[in-house]
C-alpha cells in the first residue's frame, strides 16, 4: 500500500514538504542549540531522507530554509569554531553484500580510470562501528594541543577541557621524537553501564533522560562545565591517525614500523598512548569481510559498548591515497550497517486484543515495514493508559522500534505529520469479543475482560494448556482451537480430553490422520508431570519455572489447594505476587472443579514417590517433629510428608511435647528454642537413617 493509499494519510506533497521540513527544523534546534534531542538520529535522517526525496520528485516545493539545502549545522555559540585542516568525512553505508560488492566494483573502477595501473589487491581491515561522537585530537610536538568536534564536517567546536578528561585519551604521546603535528582521530563513546546510571541519575533529579548512548556522549562533549563531563566517565577508540606529509617525517623515529597500512596505523595509534577497538580484522577478501560482519552481528550485542554496523577499509594506504574522496565520503572505506531497530511507518488501523487473562491489548495495524531483519505489519500499544499518553490517530505517521526477539513497539507519535482527517481512537468500554463490560482495576494498567466464559479466553487459555513448555500437544493451532471454541465444544481445557477423533476429522483444514494425531499427543500429555499441568493452568505469574518451583514444594493438587500464603511466601524464589496469585486461584470454586475433571480425564496431579516408605513401617510412630532452615536436598514439604508416612507429626512450632527438631541452614528463632528447651536436634541425613 502506498502513503496516498492509507486512510488518514490524505496529504499533497507540498503540505508533506512543510509538515516534515518544520519537524526536522525543530528536532536540529532541539538537538544542537538545546543540547536535548527530541528523535533518534536514525529517526531524524529517515525523515530526511523521506524530504530529500519528495523535493526531487517536487522540486518546486523546495525553499531556500530546507534543512536539504544547508551544508551543515551552526556548532553551539558557547564554544569556539574551528576550521578542520582535513575534513572529516563521512562514510557511506552499505546494507547487504550486494552492495558491498557494488562497491568493491565501483572503487575497482575508479582505480582502472583514474589510475591506469594494474587493480591493487583488495586487501581490508574491517572495524567495529562505534556509535559515538567522532573528534579530531591535535597533538603539538606530541602534546594535546587541542580536541575538536566533528560539527559540520569542515568545521567543529574546540572542547579541550573536556577532551582531556577522558582518560583514554592522553595527553602526551608516547613518542620520544614525534612529528611536530599529529592528529588522531576517533570515536568517543559513553559505556552502556555509564549510560544507565547517568539516566538513573537524571531520572532521580526530574531531569529528561538520554534517548540513547550516542546522545548522552554528544551532550556531554558539549557541557560547559567540564567536572560534570569528567563524572560522566567518556571513553575513546582512535581510529585514525593523520600524519605530516612524508618529508617531514624523516626525521622522525616511530615506535613500530612505520605506518603503510591502515592495520600498521592502528598499531602505531595503540603504542603511541591510545585505545583501540581489539576487535579489528585483516581481512583478504569481501569473502572475509562478511564472515567478519556475521561474527559480530551477535557478537556485538554482548559488547559493554553500542556498535551500529562494521566499517572496512581498503589497508594500503597508498591505495587510499590514490582513491580519495567523493564530495562527502572516503572511495576506500565503507560503512556496513546492521538492520535499524526503527523505523517510521503509518498506523492504518487500532484493533484491542483480548488476551487468556482478559487483558485488552490495543495494537497499532501498520503499513508493513522491515525492520531488524523482519516485516512488521503489527505493534503493541500496550495498555490504555500508553495508548492515551501516545495520543495516537489512525492514520499518525509513527516510530515503531524492535529489539532482537522482543515485540515491536510504537515509540512515539508524530502529531506535527498529522492528516486533519486523522481518527482519534476511543478505547473500547466492552469486551471486542464477548461484548461484556470490562474493568480497570484499581493500581493496574491494564483494562480486563472478566468473563470466564469469554471465547477469547477460552481460546487463550487452550493455547497455552497446548503450548510446548506446558502439556505440548501437537497439532493444535489456532485455528483448530478457534473451531473448537466456535462450535461450543470446548470451553475449558478439560474438555479437549472428551475430544473423538472422528469428531475432530469433520473440522476444516483437519483430516482423519491429524485428527488421530491430535488425539494421540493428548493421550501422551496424560503423562505429563505435575508441574508442567500447573504451568499449564495459566495461573497468573506463575511462569514455567515458577511452576517447577512450587510443584518441588507441593508435589500435588491436593497440597497446593490446601497452601496458604505464608507457605508459598517461604518458598525461595516465589514472591508476594505470585502467592497471592496462587492463592486466590483456589479460590475460585470453578477451578476446584475444574482440577477434579483433569484428575478423571487421566492427568498427573501429583509428583510419584521415588522413595515410598513401606507402609508397615512407623518407626516415627507417636513422634512430633518440627522441621526449621533449609535442608540440603529435600524441600520442607517433602521432609514433613516423608515423617507424615513414617507415623511421626509435624508441627510449625518448638514447643515440650516436640521429640525432635529437623534444623538445615539459616535456621532462626526454633533452632534457638529448641535449645533453650533441650529438644534432640537432627540433621537431613539423621532423619533419613530414623526414616529407614
Ligand atoms: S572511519 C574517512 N572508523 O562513523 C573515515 N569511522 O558514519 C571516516 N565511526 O563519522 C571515519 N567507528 O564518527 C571510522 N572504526 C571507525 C568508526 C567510525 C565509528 C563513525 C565516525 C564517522 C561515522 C560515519
């Protein structure tokens, strides 16, 4: 679908123009007069771009204000401007290995015309490409004269004091007799643990947070006050080192071999005093290069440091020399850049999704688009309360943003982009699906559906009762389940286990052999072990290894139900919220019903003994036994049922009439009772060798 084509989105390209060039004016003032981005770069040159190309196409509509038609952006009035001897370039991106290629085509061809020689060897050196902020670093007579910022390119701001309090930058070289220029130049970067807590920081003091790594290092490279940037811990890679033109450098004595590589100058970069990335590779061949690039498309998601891509470089440097520059970019290096995590698309549409706990989910319906590898064509909302705060209209130009596995999310909404025919969403006040009133309650975002007879809980919670972590019953999809819940056949997961195969083979898509199937996996899931039936009851918060948790400490039904709050407070690792969960489960009359028909329809609600005592055996006979602390291999629970079969009596508290007191570790106030009393202490294995 085209933007013309979606509804909400009717703009004529001049009002597009005007619209996008007043949101990128205000996101520029807002990121270098104001020193507090309101986008992300990579959100900000998506917009760009998206002009650049409606002026070509309309080139009527351009105005001499374009953001388009300036070279680059003014550096902030407080610090000084200074002319870059050598500008410093961008770098061109490529993003998949067909344009690698093309590259590698195109500087080959450049090389045949302007060169004439024979085509040198592609030999590279590949780097990680930090997200930072480039500087250029003058040394004088191998002192820091003077740390510059990229700013437009061919002229940056001078933030001296603030260079030199990062400490990976020194500011004296290494270098007995050194050239009487030198400039280094590289990326300074903020570590991802110093970001978080500067951002815990801000958040503490009311302050606007950092939208990211990058802007936090450019916003503190730009802070007046330069103790504030010397608390906020910057680093640096170099990655560049520019020097004198030969004849002056020979008198100079390197420390290393001197630098005809791009790999030698990296060397040279590290022995003279500077942090380099160690993560660089010699590379022969584009073959190598994108080995290279895979490595580190997870690797570098395990770095302590934000990388946006890789850049490659052509190593010899007489090679360089002979390729040189484009208008902005460098012929002999190259930026391949991973898949942006957002990206900007329209809402076409809001629809609310009922989940198997009856939470109402609105989703955004999008205009499909790639993102980190993936189309997304749907982005939660989250709850209401996110959703009004977004403010979104169908129709809204948005930033929809995924992570890895993670959900997609809209982001952020732009009402500057906003068509007046734009529709604001009303939140539904019922149920999409059963049309019953739903409820807010009280502290929770969440909107919810309480009607335990909702198809779209039905259908959820049979989705999850089937799911592979839970029972694992195959050949039960959604659209099956949907049929089931349609016809009325289903209404609790109970059921399924009154299913028929020849009934099942009259649904669609189903035929006789997957219907005996089906039937075949839910007989296997009858063997199936207590805890993953518990997981599979869908009880709120109790997760799968939750569920693997209290089943270790209730090893059935009939104890759980019987479990109050502080039993399953003790357990580790189970919190307040899942107990009391727990807890008001039982509480619930349906579900004891529920659990006596799972019981009938064959399926483990109790974890088997492994070590029955024989039932002659009481040598615990008309023994009261406390048990305290945490014992080394058994739970509480199985410790009290294993003295139960014995014939012994377990109480909660030390007391004259207790025979004997279980103690494990991190015992308390009942171990030192039982001493005040004089009651015989035991150990696990001392109670074991009394069971036997
Ligand atoms: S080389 C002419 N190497 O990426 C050579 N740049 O998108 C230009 N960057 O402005 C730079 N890591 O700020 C180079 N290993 C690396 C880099 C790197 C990060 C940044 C640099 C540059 C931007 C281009």
């Amino acid at each position: 679908m085209t933007q013309s084509n979606i509804p909400g989105f009717l703009v004529e390209p001049e009002e597009k123009i005007t619209q996008l060039r007043q949101l990128l004016h205000q996101a520029s003032y807002a990121y270098y007069a104001l020193d507090n981005p309101i986008m992300e770069d990579a959100v900000y040159d998506q917009l760009y771009h998206e002009l650049q190309a409606l002026e070509q196409e309309f080139p009527q509509f351009i105005t001499p204000d374009s953001p388009t038609q300036r070279v680059g952006e003014k550096p902030a009035s407080q610090f000084v401007s200074v002319q870059h001897h050598i500008p410093l370039y961008s770098l061109e991106n490529a993003f998949d290995f067909g344009e690698m290629q093309a590259w590698e085509v195109r500087w080959q061809r450049y090389w045949q015309t302007n060169q004439g020689a024979e085509l040198p060897t592609p030999e590279y050196v590949c780097e990680l490409k930090i997200d930072g902020s480039a500087l250029a670093l003058t040394y004088e007579k191998g002192v820091l004269l003077r740390g510059v910022t990229r700013g437009d390119g061919s002229a940056g701001e001078d933030i001296t004091p603030n260079v030199k309090t990062i400490r990976s930058i020194p500011l004296r070289l290494n270098w007995d007799n050194p050239p009487e220029i030198v400039e280094v130049r590289g990326e300074a970067f903020l570590g991802l643990d110093v970001f978080h807590r500067i951002n815990q920081e801000r958040e503490a003091k009311g302050e606007a947070l950092f939208a990211n790594p990058r802007n936090a290092a450019a916003g503190t490279l730009r802070q007046l006050d330069a103790r504030i940037v010397s608390q906020r811990q910057l680093d640096f890679f170099a990655y560049t080192l520019h020097l004198p033109e030969t004849d002056d450098l020979r008198t100079v004595n390197f420390p290393g071999p001197a630098p005809t590589t791009q790999w030698h100058s990296l060397e040279l970069l590290q022995n003279i005093g500077f942090k380099v990335n160690p993560n660089r590779q010699y590379c022969p061949d584009l073959t190598a290069v994108q080995a290279y690039y895979d490595l580190w498309a997870t690797g570098r998601l395990a770095l302590p440091y934000l990388t946006d891509g890789v850049v490659i470089k052509l190593n010899d440097l007489a090679v360089q020399q002979g390729l040189g520059f484009t208008q902005k970019f460098p012929r002999w290096a190259i930026a391949w850049k991973y898949e942006p995590e957002q990206a900007i698309t329209a809402v076409l549409d809001i629809t609310v999704q009922v989940g198997r706990t009856g939470a109402l989910t609105p989703v955004a319906e999008l205009n499909p688009v790639q993102l980190a590898g993936t189309t997304v064509s749907r982005a939660t909302l989250h709850n209401r309360d996110r959703l009004a705060e977004l403010d979104l209209h169908i129709g809204d130009r948005v930033v929809v943003h995924k992570a890895g596995e993670i959900i997609p999310e809209v982001l952020r909404v732009f009402p500057e982009l906003r068509s007046p025919h734009a529709q604001p969403f009303v939140f539904p006040s019922h149920c999409p699906e059963c049309h019953e009133l739903v409820i807010q309650p009280k502290d929770e975002a969440v909107t919810r559906c309480v009607n335990p007879t909702c198809p779209a809980i039905v259908r959820g919670s049979l989705l999850h009762w089937v799911s592979r972590n839970a029972l694992d019953v195959e050949g039960l999809g959604e659209k099956i389940i949907s049929q089931l819940v349609e016809k009325g056949w289903v209404t609790s997961v109970a059921d399924l286990y009154d299913l028929q195969a020849p009934q099942l083979a009259n649904l669609d898509r189903l035929g006789a052999k997957s219907a005996a199937n089906i039937i075949a996996s839910l007989e296997k899931s009858r063997q199936k072990p207590w805890s993953r039936v518990l997981y599979g009851l869908g009880i709120r918060h109790v997760g799968a290894v939750n569920a693997q948790v209290i089943a270790s400490e209730f090893p059935s039904a009939a104890t759980l139900a019987q479990a109050s709050l502080e039993d399953l407070n003790a357990i580790h690792g189970i919190g307040p919220e899942i107990a009391q969960a727990v807890v008001d489960w039982w509480q619930n009359p349906a579900n004891h019903t529920l659990i006596t028909r799972l019981s009938q329809a064959g399926l483990q609600l109790t974890t088997p003994d492994l070590h029955p005592v024989p039932s002659n055996s009481q040598p615990l006979k008309g023994k009261t036994l406390v048990v305290t602390g945490t014992l080394p291999t058994m739970s509480r629970a199985e410790a009290k049922k294993r003295i139960q079969q014995a014939g012994g009596k377990v109480t909660d508290s030390v007391s004259q009439k207790t025979s004997y007191v279980v103690v494990g570790e991190n015992a308390g106030s009942k171990l030192s009772k039982a001493q005040t009393l004089n009651i015989p202490c035991l150990t696990e294995a001392e109670l074991v060798e009394m069971l036997q």
